[in-house]
C-alpha cells in the first residue's frame, strides 16, 4: 500500500518511540500523504502495521483536520479564514476561486488536481489573505494568483 | 530597537551550523553544561524570565517544579504548535534561527534533567519543520546535542513531531495526549504536567520563543536579560502584527515599549491612512482595546493587565475603522466553535450557541435579547471547563459586545418584542470537531438542542 520511503519513515517513528501508539500520528500523516486520505483501508492497513485496533486508529483520525476520510485531489490548496485574513478580503479571494475553480469548499476539481479547503489561521496572517497549496504557504493572494498556481 | 532574539534572522546563512556558531550559538548551552542542573533553573529564575506561550508564567519557577526520583524519566515539550489566530512569531523564528531553537531546548532539557525532548509543531509547519530538522542533523553530527553532548556526559534525544490540524493540540494538556498517540483531549488538572505529563512523567512545556530566550540568557547572563524591559516583563517580546496594518509581519520589541509607537512606526500605521478603531494584543484569545484604551499603553505584561487585557501570545489583531465588528466578531467566535474538542460541555455546546446567535443576528433574524443572551452564555462557559479555551472563547464575544455594542445593537429587531415572531433555522448551532458530519456518531443528542425552546 505505502511506498517504501514512508514505510521506512514510519517505521523509524516506531522504531523510536516507547510505543507503537506514539507513532500513530506519524503513520496517519505520512498515509495521508501518500495515499491522500485515510478510508477504511488504509485504518486496517495502519492498525495491522501498528497492532493497535482500527477503532483506536480512526478515532484518531477522525480528530485531526489534515486527515481525510475521502480522497483529495492531487493537491490541496488550502484558503485561510483566519480573522487576519479576513480583515485582508479573504472572504472575496474564496468566492473567486469556487468560481474559478468551479468548485465548492470541500470539493475537487473535475480533473483531480485540487481540492479546495478553507482553514483557520495558517500562521501566516503577514501574507494575508494567505494560503498554502500542500505545505507551500503562499500570499498575499488574488484570483489570479491562485489561477497561476492551479495551472502549473 | 532591542534586538536579543531576532539579532541574526535577516542573514539567510544562520540556518547552517557553521554560520549560528560564529554568531555565538551554542554558547549558552556550553555555559550551562559547565554548571549544576539546578544552578541553571536559578539563573532563569533571577532573569524574571516568563512564559511566552499565552500565560506568562515564569519560567525558572516551572522548570523548579521537577523533582523526579533517581532514574525516573522527564520529558521537555517545546510548543510550537502556534495556532493562536493572530500568532506567527514562532513560524518565524524557527524558520530563520533554527538553532537558537534548538539551543533553548537543550538548555531547558539539561536543567530539568531530561534526556528526551520532543518539539511538537502544528502539522501546518511541516516546510519549517523541514529546516529544523536539518539544523538538528548538522547539530547531532557535530555532537551538539545527542549522546555526550559537547564531551559533558549528557545525553540528550531531541525529536520532532508534527501534527495533523487541531489547535487544541497547542494547549499543553493536549499536546501531550496528541503526542502519545491519542485525540487531544485536554486533561484535568491536577495532576499538573510538572507531576504527571507525558507518559505519566514529569513534563515541562514551554513554548518556542520562551527556550530562544532562555537560550540567550545562558549566553549573555541573567542581568543583561532582566536590564531590559520593565519591572515584571524582563526582556523583549516578539510581536507579529497583522491585520488592518502597512507593514505586518514579526517585530521584537523591548518590554513596555509604547504600543501606539509600535503601530504607527514598526507596523506602518493603519493601513490606508484609515483611522484605528481597535487592537487585540495577544491573539484572539485575550480581549480586545478601544483605540482609546490602547493609547497610553506599553507591550508588557502589567500595562496590559492594567487595560483589562492580555500579552498572551503577542499576536497583534489590528482593527481599522472600516471594520465591521458583528462580522469580525462571527470569524472569531466560529474559529473556537470549530476549534473546541467537545470534551466538556459548556465549551462544547456553548461555543457553537455563540457563533450560532452572532450568525442569526447578522442574517437579520436576531431576537431582542440576543446579547444578553451572547453574554450569559460567556458567563456559563467561564471558569467551568476543563482547559483555557473554554474561557478563551469567551473573551472577544465579551470584550467586542462591550466595547462596540452600539453596532451590535443595531442588528437588533426593531420590531416591539411582543410582535416579533422569530423563525427556527431547524437546525442547531454549527458544530465543531467533534462534531462535523463525517463525525457524526460522536455527537450527543445534546449538540442538537432545540434551537428555540432552550433559548
Ligand atoms: C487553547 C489553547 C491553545 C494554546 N496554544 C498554544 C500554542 O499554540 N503555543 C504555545 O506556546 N502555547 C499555547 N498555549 C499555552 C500552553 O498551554 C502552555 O501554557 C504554554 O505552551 C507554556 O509555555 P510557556 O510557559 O513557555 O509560555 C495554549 C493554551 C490554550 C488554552
Ligand atoms: S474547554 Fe473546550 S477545548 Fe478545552 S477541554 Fe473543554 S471542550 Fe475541549
Ligand atoms: S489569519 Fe490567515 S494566516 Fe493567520
């Protein structure tokens, strides 16, 4: 299921720590990004690589924001709406980009390349409105930066 | 300007080892190998160091808590979990001095007797954790940190985790369960951290910015630390300023250095040439100033006690005359709604009611009671939860119907009371963490509750 750099990488985390549940959260992110969700399969993969059980497994993944139940898109740009950015116009930026991307909040673009999120303060307000597609942050922006950057 | 933390972040060079070192990294944890654990707390303690996370709290004093039995183990979290709204000094910091970071880790670790620390950042920081992490390889394969460090005998582990996107994970109950492997649930306290914290061990959490200082201390002296500032907030503070501002971004200030001075000079002023109509100093947890309250004051923390407010995490909110407060007011009072873990249920069910109310008021569908109602829901979440953001919540919604009440009301029925036949949504306040769709089967009843009968 994983490639073997993450199974390494998780591996490693358990390696290190005193036990395997401290390596859970290493685990969710590391499927995360890789698999770009954490379904059903990918519970049953984690618990038997963890041998924790699946109950444990989802429910904490179902705790944290950056771990999808359903697949995202290829990238995920990710619009801040942190009350910085919103003293910046951010509310405009995302009604822009729905219509530019022809996507709602939550929602992926008919070619799979990007789910469309909004999120609390990024920690990046001196860019608001900011953003970050996958781990880049990036801001100020406009339509038409993000229209730059969803085509590359 | 004071410049202790941020001497050396303009050169982009600092990141590698070779450079921090001719800039003096480093030496302040040398300097603390060369002394007992215990001589290094009282040289913090004498600093007046305090806690840079939120609280305030001195730091020697925290560290002074630890008395762990022979062999016992001792964990050292360092936060940089920073999801205050507002707060983006500790991005900043790591970004551009990682080993300053990482030279406070280690000195806190040594003092407190720890042999693992673990940095914990929000899943967020995952590009800056990568710079970290680089530093912290270049500083084990110099035998820094690590086993031995600097030939000492003392064996430090540091580790760094991310997390996955939960600002609860910042409050330090909560990182310790994210840390563990569990949703972070806050827990109840006490048992303190100090007693039972990660592992059931003794665990001290300090946030990033409060190491980086202390870092400086154990290189420069607890007299050169406490000669800045005022008298309770010894040293200076980074400020990250944003919002209606020209130039936002991240300042260090000396301690009681005029906050009006810092906006209209660090920050560029309103932006615009607007007028300024209200600053929330320390993140959206910490209530907020008229621009008239934040005339006469200094950035330190009695100044802003004396206001009625807070430091906290120095996350300055600037607010310009154009702003609509109802609206800021709902971003804000949503975020704790989304943000609250569910665990107890005044903070459950009362953030989602104050975001829900604020929500209905702007949508014209207000009831004539509706602030009273705003507050008095603030009144029940205050002092009955488990952790601080409970309490947190409640301080814009206060401060902000309060200081700006005449805009509130003016979302008010106009209609006499007795006429006004004000329609359910059938639906109840928006849920949060514990409770978005794909959540569902957490969910008590309660969340739902009667959006008429109960109010
Ligand atoms: C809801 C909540 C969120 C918090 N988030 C952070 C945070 O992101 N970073 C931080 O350093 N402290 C945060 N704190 C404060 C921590 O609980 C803790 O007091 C702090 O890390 C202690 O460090 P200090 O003594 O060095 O300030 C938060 C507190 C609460 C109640
Ligand atoms: S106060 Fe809120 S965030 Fe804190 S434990 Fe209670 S429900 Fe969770
Ligand atoms: S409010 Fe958007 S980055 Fe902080």
């Amino acid at each position: 299921m994983l490639s073997k750099e993450a199974l390494r990488e998780i591996e490693a985390a358990r390696a290190e720590e005193e036990s395997a549940r401290h390596a859970l959260l290493t685990a969710l992110r590391t499927v995360q990004r890789e698999r770009r969700q954490v379904g059903p399969e990918e519970i049953a993969y984690i618990a038997d690589l963890l041998g924790l059980s699946p109950a444990v497994v989802q429910g904490v993944a179902r705790f944290y924001d950056q771990i999808t139940e359903t697949p995202t898109g290829q990238h995920v740009l990710s619009l801040c709406r942190g009350i910085s950015c919103y003293l910046c116009g951010a509310d405009d930026v995302a009604a822009e980009v729905r219509q530019l991307l022809g996507v709602e909040t939550g929602g992926t673009t008919a070619d799979g390349q990007f789910t469309l999120r909004l999120v609390e303060c990024v920690g990046a307000c001196d860019r608001a409105p900011a953003a970050m597609v996958d781990d880049r942050f990036v801001g100020p922006v406009q339509a038409d930066t993000i229209h730059a950057l969803t085509k590359l | 300007m004071a410049q202790l933390l941020t001497r050396n972040v303009l050169d982009p060079a600092q990141r590698e080892l070779q450079t921090a070192l001719r800039s003096g990294a480093y030496l302040g944890f040398k300097q603390a190998l060369s002394l007992p654990a215990h001589e290094v707390v009282a040289e913090i303690e004498a600093s007046g160091l305090r806690g840079r996370g939120g609280a305030g709290f001195p730091t020697g004093r925290k560290w002074s808590f630890i008395h762990a039995a022979l062999d016992q183990p001792v964990y050292l979290l360092c936060n940089a979990d920073e999801s205050e709204p507002g707060t983006f000094k500790d991005h900043y910091l790591i970004e551009r001095d990682p080993h300053l970071v990482l030279e406070g880790v280690a000195i806190a670790a040594y003092a407190i007797g720890a042999h693992q620390a673990y940095i914990y950042m929000r899943g967020e920081y995952a590009s800056i954790a990568e710079t970290l992490a680089r530093a912290l390889g270049e500083a084990l394969d110099a035998q820094i940190v690590g086993p031995n460090c600097m030939n000492s005998g003392y064996d430090l582990r540091i580790t760094i985790q991310l997390g996955a996107g939960a600002y609860i994970c910042g409050e330090e109950t909560g990182l310790i369960q994210s840390l563990e492997g569990r949703r972070a649930y806050p827990r109840v306290r006490p048992p303190f951290p100090a007693v039972h914290g990660f592992l059931q061990e003794p665990t001290v959490v300090n946030n990033v910015e409060t190491l980086a200082c202390a870092a400086r201390i154990m290189a420069e002296g607890a007299e050169a630390f406490k000669d800045l500032g005022t008298k309770q907030s010894a040293g200076t503070k980074l400020i990250s300023v944003s919002g209606a501002v020209e130039r936002p971004g991240v300042y260090e200030v000396e301690m009681g250095h005029p906050l009006m001075e810092f906006l209209a000079h660090e920050a560029g002023g309103v932006r615009r040439g607007r007028g300024l109509k209200g600053v929330i100093p320390g993140g959206t947890s910490v209530p907020i100033l008229t621009a008239e309250e934040a005339a006469p004051l200094t950035i330190d923390y009695e100044s802003m006690q004396s206001a009625g407010t807070m430091l906290g995490s120095g996350g300055m909110i600037v607010f310009d005359e154009d702003t609509r407060m109802p609206h800021a007011l709902l971003r804000i009072a949503e975020f704790y709604a989304h943000e609250s873990c569910g665990e107890c249920t005044p903070c459950r069910e009362g953030t989602g009611w104050m975001a829900w109310v604020l929500r209905r008021l702007l949508a014209g569908e207000g009831r004539p009671d509706d602030l009273e109602l705003l507050l008095r829901v603030g009144d029940n979440i205050e002092g009955r939860t488990i952790c601080g953001l409970g309490d947190a919540s409640v301080q814009p919604v206060r401060s902000f119907i309060q200081k700006f009440r005449p805009e509130f009301e003016a979302l008010l029925p106009k209609e006499e009371q007795g006429t006004l036949a004000w329609q359910s949504h059938g639906h109840g306040p928006r849920s949060g963490r514990f409770g978005s769709p794909a959540k569902e089967a957490m969910r008590s009843q309660a969340v739902d509750g009667p959006p008429t009968a109960a109010l």
